[in-house]
C-alpha cells in the first residue's frame, strides 16, 4: 500500500458532529467528497443507526475504498467496516473516541476487535494508546488536526467578556456547573453551543440569560469561534481531550479547560480547573484578568499543538506503509 492510497479511501461517522472525521479525512488526503455522516434525520435512534448502516454497506460495495477512516462510537459503524475490511482485504483506521473505551461489554468488545484488525486505531492520550496496545493494536495519539475554518487574531478584551462553551451537551460535561459559574461573574456573557434538546428539562428551563444558538457548522460555527473572548470547554472524564480544547489553541483564544489526566501537557498555556461552580468561576475570572497575557502566549500554543499533529499524522501514515 501507498499513501497515494488515502485518495480512494473513504471516512464513515455515524454522528452530526462529524467535522472531526471531516478534518482528520483532509488531513490524510481523503476526499471531502468520500465522507458518509449521519443522516441526521429525525426519528428513533435506532432507525437512523439503521438507515446508516444501509447507506455505509452500499457506500462501501459501490467505492470498494482502499482504505476506511471510521469513528467510534458508534459500535454498529465499526461492524459494517470491519466486515467490509476481512472481505475486501482493505486497511483500517479507528479514530476511537474517549467514549467508546467507556460504552458497553458488546461495544468494548468490538472496540478491541477493530483495534487489533485496524491498521491504526486512533486515540485521545497515552494511557489509551497502552490499553489499545494491550489489546495487540498499533495505536496513535492525536487530537486535532487544523480545521477547515480560519479566524482573526483575538481582539484586546474591553469592557463584557463574551464566553463560548464548545462541547456536545453530554453527559460528562458539567453544563449546570458552568452555568451558575458563568452567573456568578457579572461582567461574562455565556454562549452555549450545541443542541440543547440533549440536556435535562430541568435545566434547558434554567437557562435564562445564557445565548443558546444551537448546533452550528460551517460558517456560523467559525464566527462563534473568531467572537469569542474566551473558550471553556469541560469534561469529568480523566482520560477526556475535549476537541473544544484543540479549536481554542487553533484560534488563538485563552482556553479554560478540566483539569485532565495530560491537560497540563497538552494545554500548558490553559486555565486548568475541576468541574465544580467554584473552580470553573475563579479559571473564567482567571481568564479575563490575564486576557492579555494568554493571547500573547497563543501563537507559541499553536506552534506546539501544529508540530504535535504533524508528528502524528506522519506516524498514521508510517503505520499504513508497514
């Protein structure tokens, strides 16, 4: 195989959130074009899992790729591939989210079925990376590649600190903590990306006061990204890197991020903080007192977050070679 390859390869996420597959497929050099998302229709779950799987098997009988870039979770994504990859012969690449090391027995299970049969599985730190190794996979540690989108240079902090939380509403980050945090600070205006409809009736009804524009892509996303003043993202997951995280460093925007398992390693220039009301509101206030100082900072934060992907791209690609 050759890296030449990756052109006639395809990338498979069953997820609205797709922009990270859509990313990591640029960065590799497969095809804007050859990437299946959800097809984020209404309905059960179940039904739309179901309509994917169907559009993934008759994607992959018509294309026959060289090579499958495909994203777990979900579990029922990595059982079309995987069956497609023992019969065709083709190589595979996992992007394992933190997620799907804490699903289910069948998921984990079929996690370590495709990290054993994947070329390369995909993982968020190097305590993930020795579990997929243990496993006999050949892991690689990457975050985010660039994005797609580009922004301006973040504009001195005066007056109102405009705050953009980046995340998916899920149950790991602290989204109730970060409200009565961001409350408690009179001079920050909170804006809350994603789909609200994902978050407890009790508090989608106690979010008076908080921006709310929904799940944006494109465009509107990035303008969300080059407004902000400051970016938090959270999770209470240990072994958790939060994409939201990587885009701050990519935008150049002080980051208030969980205090993580390799946050301070992965984020030096951040604001660290545990996921409780009073820890996120001192690292918000944190934050805007040194505006200045962590803007100034960016530009060496992103060098070392470029130099990082760079590194592990051309492992991922290494790797396909062997």
């Amino acid at each position: 195989m050759s890296v030449g390859d990756l052109a006639d390869g395809v990338a498979v996420a069953f997820t609205r959130a797709d922009q990270r597959s859509r990313d990591l497929a640029a960065a590799l050099g497969i095809p804007a074009a050859s990437i299946l998302a959800s097809s984020r229709g209404g309905g059960p779950a179940v039904a739309r899992h179901v309509v994917d799987l169907a559009r993934t098997i008759l994607l992959l009988g018509r294309r026959r790729p060289r090579v499958v870039l495909v994203q777990a979770p979900p579990a029922d994504a990595l059982v079309a591939v995987l069956a497609y990859a023992a019969i065709a012969r083709r190589r595979v690449i996992v992007d394992a989210h933190t997620g799907a090391f804490l699903a289910g027995r069948v998921s984990t299970v079929l996690l370590r079925l495709a990290a054993r049969r994947a070329a390369v599985t995909l993982v968020a730190t190097p305590a993930l990376a020795g579990r997929v190794r243990g496993w006999g996979g050949r892991p690689v540690v990457l975050h985010e590649p660039a994005p797609a989108w580009t922004v301006t240079p973040a504009r001195p902090l005066v007056g109102r600190a405009r705050v953009v939380a980046i995340g998916q509403l899920a149950a790991d980050e602290p989204v109730a903590e970060l409200v009565a945090a961001a409350r408690s600070l009179p001079t920050v205006d909170l804006m809350l990306l994603g789909d609200t409809r994902r978050l407890p009736a009790a508090l989608r009804a106690a979010l008076d006061g908080v921006a709310c524009p929904g799940f944006l892509r494109g465009e509107a996303y990035a303008a969300e990204i080059a407004a902000a003043d400051v970016i938090v993202a959270l999770t209470d997951r240990e072994e958790g890197v939060m994409r939201g995280a990587c885009e701050a460093v990519w935008a150049g925007r002080p980051l208030v991020t969980s205090r993580t398992a390799t946050a301070a390693v992965d984020f030096p220039q951040a604001v660290l903080v545990a996921t409780n009301v009073t820890s996120i509101a001192d690292g918000l206030a944190q934050a805007i007192e040194r505006h200045g100082e962590l803007v100034r900072a960016a530009p060496a934060a992103r060098a070392v977050q470029e130099e990082r992907a760079r590194v592990a791209l051309d492992a991922v690609r290494t790797t396909l070679l062997r």
